[in-house]
C-alpha cells in the first residue's frame, strides 16, 4: 500500500471508486451524487499545488484502491485536523484502511502544526470506528442525533487522537 498524490491521471479510476453507495453514504451529503468524472477532475484540480499534501490516493496492486486526507481546521480550531478516507469495495477486509490511516496520521502530525486529529464516524459505520480504535484514536464523545443521512437521523461518534 502506497499514497500516491493526486493527478488528473487518476480522476477516472477516482470518480468510479467514489461513486459506489457504500462509500457516499458513509460521507458528508456535499458530495456530488452521483459523482462523475468531472467531479473528480474539479477535486483533484483544488488538491494539487497544496503544498505539503493534504490528500492522497491509496494505491494497492497496481489500482486506486481508495483515498485519505485532512483539512486543517481553521481560527480557534487551527491546532485541529479532520481526517476522512474510504476504501473501495473490493479491497474492505485487507486492512488496508487501517495502515493508511496509521501512515497518514504520521504525516499529519510531522508535517502540520496540530496536535489534534478528529475523525467523525457515523454510527452505523463499526468498521471505521475499529481502524480507529487500531490507530490509538480514541471515542471522545457522541453527539446524539447530530446527523440527518439519507432520510434518518442518526449518532455521529467523534473519534480523536492527540499529539505525544
């Protein structure tokens, strides 16, 4: 498993990995649905003078097999970083989210001024919940009812892990 950044090379195998149910209805309702290759092509095209990288294609086997990244929360919040990741359906179980997770919280941490990294997990997703928990990230709180998805509201557990 490697992180390989963003190009427009990729938008295509992004947009098709991207655009499955399982992993849009694991994310934030601002994501185009469906998600096209224009879509990704817009995306890649915000990510790719950042400089250190923010976002990364995971890259398994010679395929994209996902992606991960962070935004560096702003004002008061600027010692705050926000991950966020999926991994494409065929590759759940190799645990491959579990080591990107590990490597990009390395990242983070060497080349971001935080101390603080914070997943939000809905609560139907168990999966994230344990590649975080394998990560030393830890369940700081649960904000009940917090979420409105796909018609339900639902629990939104807030996973975090802290600088040593």
């Amino acid at each position: 498993m490697e992180f390989v950044p963003h190009t427009i090379d990729f938008a295509e195998a992004f947009a098709k990995i991207k655009n499955t149910p399982e992993i849009l209805d694991n994310g934030y309702d601002k994501t185009p649905n469906p998600y096209t290759k224009k879509d990704a092509i817009d995306f890649i095209k915000l990510q790719v003078d950042k400089n250190p990288k923010e976002r990364f294609l995971i890259y398994w086997n010679n395929e994209v097999a996902g992606e991960i990244g962070i935004t560096v929360k702003e004002d008061v919040f600027r010692l705050n970083a926000e991950i966020g990741y999926f991994i494409s359906k065929p590759y759940w179980g190799k645990g491959l989210a579990t080591k990107a997770v590990e490597k990009m919280t390395e990242y983070t941490f060497a080349n971001f001024d935080v101390i603080r990294i914070v997943a939000g997990v809905f609560d139907f997703n168990k999966s994230s919940m344990k590649v975080l928990e394998k990560n030393g990230f830890y369940l700081e709180s649960v904000r009940k009812k917090a979420v409105l998805k796909k018609g339900k509201i639902i629990d939104d557990y807030i996973w975090v892990k802290l600088k040593e």
